[in-house]
C-alpha cells in the first residue's frame, strides 16, 4: 500500500532485496503468546522469491 506523507510517497509493506512487494497474510494479537511482548505479530509473503516474513509491532 501506498500512501501519500506530505507530498512524499512512503510504503507500509516491506520489499524484497529485488523490490518485489511483499503480501500481507496474517497478523494476531501478541498477547496470545507472550505477555508484555509485541502487540502484533505479522506475516507477510513474497510470491516471487517464495519469501516469508514474520516481524513485530510494538505499537
């Protein structure tokens, strides 16, 4: 996704080394897994590369 900041472009999903995007597929609350951890835990997928990638939002 793409949103504008001040005149500015800035993307909200990661890219690939080869700018390939990547898709968003899941996200759950962390607090299921660990208490006092990360308050997301996100999965997205590069289909490209085959690529996984899980990370952390400590909001």
């Amino acid at each position: 996704m793409i949103t504008p900041y001040r005149g500015r472009t800035a993307r909200r999903e990661p890219g690939s080394a080869v700018e390939h995007g990547f898709r968003f597929v899941a996200a759950v609350p962390g607090y299921h897994y660990r208490r006092g951890g990360a308050d997301w835990i996100l999965l997205f997928f590069e289909p490209v590369e085959r690529l996984a990638l899980l990370t952390f939002d400590w909001s």
